[in-house]
C-alpha cells in the first residue's frame, strides 16, 4: 500500500499534468447524463470545468487534509458554490446538480489510471478521490438548497408585491384593495409599500379596502391595526372599507376595537369621506396663513 502523502502527490500531479483532459472528459459525462430540461450549452460547461478543475488543483496543493480541502480552501469551496447556484437558477434538480460533481470522479480517476500501475496504488488514488468529491458534492447539494430557498423566498414576496398593489385613486389619496388572507409576512409587503407610496405622492389618506379578505380574526384586526398606526405615524389619515355585516358582527362579538379608526361599508364611501379629509386640512392651512 502507497502512503497517503505519496497517494496525493500522485493525484495532485495527474491534476496538474491533465487538467484540460480531465476537464474535457467531464464535460462529456454532464452532457451524457445531463437532464433534458436542463441542457447547458458546452462553452458554459467548459468554463466551469476548467475553473473547478484549477480550484481542485489549488486546494491539494494545500496542506489541508484531504477531507477539509473542499470546506477549507477558498477558492475550491467557491468554485463549487458558484457552480451550484448557476445551476440551482437554471432550475437543475438538486441530486443532478450533486451528480454532475461527482460524475468528476470518474474523470479525474480515468486520468490518474493512465499514469498508474498496480491496482493497489490506484485503489488508494479512488479511496482518495472519493473522499475529496464526495465532500464536494455534499457542499454543492447544501448550497444548491440554500439557493433555491432563496430564490423561492424572493419569488414570495415579489408575488406578494403583486398581490397587494398600492392605487393612487385620487389626488393625495391611496388605497390597498386587500384579497386574501392576511398574515405577518404579508403585512409587513403591505406596510412597507404603502408607507413608501404615501411618502412619493405625498397622501394625506391611506384607504384599505378589505372586501377581498374572508373573514377578519384577532391576528387580522392587529395587522391592520399596524398598518393604520405605521400610515399615521406618516402623518396620513386612513379609512377601512369592506366592512360586511358579517365582518362588522365578527369584530364586535370578538371584541376588537378599532379605536377612532374611520371604517365604511364599500370602497366609494370611504373615497367620498377620504375627498372630505383632504380638503379639511387644506382648509385649515389656508385660514392659519
């Protein structure tokens, strides 16, 4: 049997000596075993071959232990991750994705196999080079599942944006027609686009039409509540229509209070009190001059 330091020279060398071989023959397995909806073209393969390939080289070339290289060397660990976020975008499954790392194995032993005799040194060299890929691969399938978290997380809230659009109905007046279930995340969307509304058209009167909600609880009434505070702490009145007689017996036999919050049945009574409100200060301000 090889020692391990010997085992490694000699895989490191096989890197360094047939990298654009190995980067070659990788590049042939991936579109072999590539999925059909996720075909990537062979120039954007060819660079990740050989960027991963020249990282891989780098990292055992260290004196990290074979099965830190990957966790420990920098730009091996994001050579990796670059290639599994690329992938994780394209919308390349995660175990395809954690494959195509490991299909590297096969390319990578190939090449050490042709400079190697004796089946014990070359059994060393795959124990070896299981242990290196197999780190990769794990890494490459936890960043895969990172990045699609947060490619979901940012398709949520852009279809939460779209959900909750902010109209301007009439000059200094806004209104959020809300549809759905109302829940924190979604409060937060609706907060942070009406504040940001009032605030480019300077509105005096925030409107927010709850026609589309189906039933208002506690957890309701205290998301809106937030919303009506944080418009008033902009210096905006607000105004809550969509309040049917089953939502108004619900509110009062739960016993929430809205306080001197202005509330309508339908969405152009409260535009016909929200004109009144605008005018009001205006009126004020004039008389103060």
């Amino acid at each position: 049997m090889s020692s391990s330091a010997d085992v490694r020279r000699r895989v490191t060398q096989t890197l360094r000596a047939r990298a654009d071989q190995i980067a070659d023959r990788w590049v042939e397995l991936q579109q072999s075993q590539a999925e059909p909806s996720a075909q990537f073209a062979e120039r954007e393969l060819r660079e990740e071959s050989d960027a991963l390939v020249a990282a891989l080289l780098s990292g055992m070339e260290t004196a990290f232990p074979v099965r830190q290289v990957v966790e420990s060397h920098a730009d091996l660990r994001r050579a990796v991750a670059a290639l599994s976020l690329r992938r994780a975008r394209a919308g390349s499954t995660p175990t395809a994705t954690s494959m195509a790392v490991l299909s590297l194995k096969e390319a990578l032993l190939e090449a050490v196999q042709l400079g190697t005799e004796g089946a014990d040194v070359l059994l060393d060299a795959a124990l070896l080079i299981d242990e290196l890929l197999d780190a990769a691969g794990a890494l490459c399938f936890a960043t895969y599942v990172e990045g699609r978290e947060e490619i979901i997380r940012r398709q949520s809230r852009q279809l939460l944006e779209v959900s909750t659009p902010v109209v301007r109905l009439w000059q200094h007046i806004l209104a959020v027609p809300l549809i759905g279930t109302l829940d924190t995340a979604r409060t937060q969307v609706v907060m942070e686009s009406l504040l940001t509304a009032i605030q480019e058209h300077e509105a005096r009167v925030a409107i927010i039409d709850i026609t589309g909600v189906p039933t208002v609880d506690t957890a309701v009434a205290q998301h809106v509540m937030q919303t009506v505070n944080a418009v008033r702490l902009m210096g905006a009145d607000c105004v809550i229509s969509g309040i049917r007689p089953a939502i108004a017996q619900t509110i009062a036999q739960l016993g929430i209070e809205l306080g001197a919050i202005l509330t309508r049945a339908t969405l152009a009574d409260a535009l016909t009190d929200a004109i009144k409100i605008t005018n009001r200060p205006q009126q004020h301000a004039v008389a103060a001059r």
